[in-house]
C-alpha cells in the first residue's frame, strides 16, 4: 500500500514536531515526566507509522533547512531552529531511524540529544536502530577528502564496509540496506567532484580482501567518474552511483558454492549464475526508496547492444545511459582484478575487449571517453619507461591517453630517488613512453603514498 504526498508530509511534520518537543522536555523535566513520556510516545508512533512503507527514515540538516526522506520540509518553527543549532554545532547532520525503535531506545536517544553542549562538546550518540552521520555537500573545499589522500582512502574502506552491510542485509532480510548504501555513494559522489584522480587511483589497488565488495565499490566509482565526466551531478549523479553499487545484489541468492567456485564454472553453474541478474531487478523493485534506475541497470547490465549477452531473449531498442556506464566499469573492474581463478589482464587487453566486434557490444563513444578518464595506465599505475625509470601514474592526458604524466620515482640504473619528479610524457613525444607496467611488490612501495593531491 502506497501513501500519499500530504499524508507523507504530514507524518513527516509530526516526525519532527515529537522529535523537537522530546529533546526540549528531556531539557526540562525530570526523566519521569508526563510531557517527556507523550512526547517520546508520539515519535515512536509517527516512526511505525512510516515504518511501515520504509524500512528506514532519514531526518537531514541542510543548510537551515530539514529534510525527511529527501523531502524538503516546510520553514522551521521556533523549536525546530533550537533543534537544527544543537544538531549543527555538533556536526550531526543525518539521522537514520531504522525500522524497530523501541520506546526505550527513542526515550534513551531524545536524551543523549538534549544532552549534547556546544560546538562538539559530546560525543555523536549512537544506538541500535539509531545511526548518526553526516550528509556530505557539492561544496569545494581547499582542506579536507578533497586534497587529503588519507582521508580518501578512509572513504574508500569505509565504502567497502557498507557494501558488506548492505550485501549481508541483502542475504539475511531479502533487501539491502538502503541507509548504509546511501551514505556511501554520498561520500563517494564528494570525492568523485572534488578529487576523480585520486578516488579512481584507489581502484586500481590489487590487494583486496574481499573482491566482492571491492567489486561494488569499484563500479560505483568508476560508473561516477564516467557520468560526471558527461557531466552529470548532484542527485542523478548519486543515483547512477547507487545503481552501480547494487548492479550485482542478485548474487546473494546464488548458491555460494557456485559464486565462490575458485574454477571454471560447468554450463549448468553458468546457467545459474545468470540469474542473477532477473534476482537483482526484483529485489531492488522491491527495496523502498530505491531509484528506479537500480534495478533497470541490475536486470540490463549483462545485456550488449548488439542484443547479446544475458538474459536470454531480452531485446532492448537501446539500453539506458546508466546501463552502459556500469557495464563498462564492471568488466573493466573485473578484468584487472586477479582472482583465484583467473589472473589480472593488462588495460590494453580490456580496452581491446571493450572495443571487440568492431565496437557493435559496447557504445564505442563512451568507450573513448572511459579511455580518456582512465587512460592505457590509469592513475596509481606504477610503469616502466623507455628510459629504465619507473614511476607512478599520475594523471592522464585525454588527447593520448598512452603518454600520461608521470612522477619519477626510480632512475634508469633502479636506483630510489630522494626527490621523485614530475614529468609530463606527452611533452616530449619523440623521448620516454611506457613499456610495460609495474608490480608494485616487486620494487615493495606503495604507488599511492606519491600520488599529487
């Protein structure tokens, strides 16, 4: 059962109308009051009340203004502006109430809000059913995930545990946890604005524990860093993210014996691998507050344009915009990762796959502009050149994408440099170029620590 927009808003309004009256009566009454008591009543009422069309509620502080499940709110009252100051100077700005608050928890929470001092004086409270956050903004800054590499890789890694939420969700409650995957595309589509290079430099990372949720991640980034580069931002920009995210969520009801399999699978274990994609459209037709996109790129993203792939049958006049970005970020992203079954291909090799059957599977446009964003050896790629020298990758020169700039990091005879230096390879055509990429174990570095940021 659906619900309409003005009894939406209006429970809405209640939602935070109880919520405000709760931390201010938490403020001045005794934990026993009958004030404190109807009004921490009516936020649990107006939360099962929402609960039963979400399986999560997200209250938002933007700027001066609150937002409910994406729904901007009318001008705030009096008491929603204390509670909007409070949350600010203590850099709340999300709150997620999943489905199962109990009174006690609401009671408990209310409190910890009213609780809270100026200016960060208290630690960010955190419950069971209750998680607190951040919503992150298109806002450039000179400070921040935007030049700090530490704090882009935390992100990444972060990402990488929500995926894993959101996949465990997927396997244990049949839906994926929507929260979780949102606010790890929010931080993403961040970075993806502010710092492309260096968030698309962390896919290249081989080193994955699980290649799973890496798998996700990497999509997500990379099937954004292609869209922003069409330019395409703000929310279309997350949605294209999360559907990217969730294009493989049908595999949780694959058997796992099949999708761990370390071999070649039989075609009776193809067969059923395949369907995974019919199980990821349904689950996401399912998942509340799940674009629509998701699980149009989750049923399309085996499907080519020539009307192959999989499933079978399916003919499609074209297949959506955001379709084709993620399934060029996914056998690109699974190509090079190695996997117990089958060894990292060089980027020369995928490109040479993506441009296969005279470019009739995949859109030889965006294909192009793919090999722009990433280039032949894409950023934190460690190379050798022409010269004996090896270097990382820094960034690409779209006009060449195989004479990227680079920085040096050891001279021609191997040797460490003290100084690692720039050098722009397009600059000097006729001198270095890249002969063959590096292992990064075998010279036992980092080429991230030395990207430019």
């Amino acid at each position: 059962m659906t619900i309409d927009l003005s009894s939406r808003l209006a429970l809405y309004e209640e939602l935070l109308r109880r919520f405000a009256s709760g931390v201010r009566a938490a403020q001045l009454y005794a934990a026993d009051h009958p004030l404190l008591a109807r009004s921490v009543e009516g936020l649990v009422a107006a939360l099962k009340a929402l609960h039963q069309h979400s399986p999560s509620i997200t209250i938002g502080i933007v700027g001066k203004e609150l937002v409910v499940a994406d729904t901007p709110m009318p001008k705030a009252s009096s008491g929603m502006v204390e509670l909007i100051k409070r949350l600010r100077d203590n850099e709340i700005e999300r709150i997620a109430f999943d489905r199962g608050v109990t009174a006690d928890e609401a009671n408990a929470f209310v409190h910890a809000v009213a609780a809270l001092g100026s200016k960060g004086a208290a630690q960010t409270p955190q419950f069971p059913h209750i998680h607190v956050g951040r919503i992150h903004t298109e806002e450039k800054r000179d400070d921040g995930i935007g030049s700090d590499m530490a704090a882009i890789r935390q992100l990444y890694s972060d990402a990488v545990l929500a995926a894993e939420t959101v996949w465990e969700s997927a396997v244990t409650e049949g839906k994926p946890d929507v929260p979780a995957a949102l606010q790890a595309v929010e931080g993403l589509a961040e970075a993806v604005t502010q710092n492309r290079t260096a968030l698309v430099a962390l896919t290249a990372m081989k080193n994955y524990d699980n290649y799973t949720f890496t798998h996700m991640v990497n999509v997500s980034i990379l099937t954004m860093g292609q869209a922003r580069a069409l330019g395409i931002e703000g929310r279309l920009l997350r949605e294209f993210g999360l559907s990217a995210l969730m294009h493989d969520i049908g595999k949780v009801r694959t058997p796992k014996e099949i999708l761990n399999k370390p071999d070649k699978l039989t075609d009776d274990e193809f067969v059923i691998m395949r369907r995974h994609t019919v199980d990821g459209a349904e689950i996401l037709r399912r998942t509340p507050e799940m674009p629509i996109l998701a699980p149009v790129v989750a049923f399309e993203h085996h499907l080519r344009m020539d009307g192959t792939g999989y499933p079978f049958g399916v003919k499609r006049e074209s297949l959506n915009i955001g379709t084709m970005l993620c399934s060029i970020s996914d056998v690109y992203d699974a190509m090079r990762s190695q996997r117990a079954y089958q060894q990292a291909f060089p980027t020369e090799r995928i490109l040479a796959v993506l441009k296969r059957n005279d470019g009739t599977q995949f859109d030889q446009h965006l294909v192009r502009r793919f090999v722009q964003l990433l280039g032949v050896y894409p950023p934190g790629n460690l190379v050798k050149l022409s010269s004996g020298e090896i270097a990382v990758v820094t960034k690409i020169h779209a006009p060449d994408p195989y004479r990227p700039r680079v920085r040096v990091l050891f001279d021609r005879g191997g040797a460490r440099l003290d100084l690692p230096f720039e050098r722009s390879l397009w600059e000097s055509p006729g001198a270095d170029i890249i002969t063959a990429p590096v292992d990064p174990a075998e010279v036992g570095i980092d080429p991230l620590n030395f990207m430019p940021v």
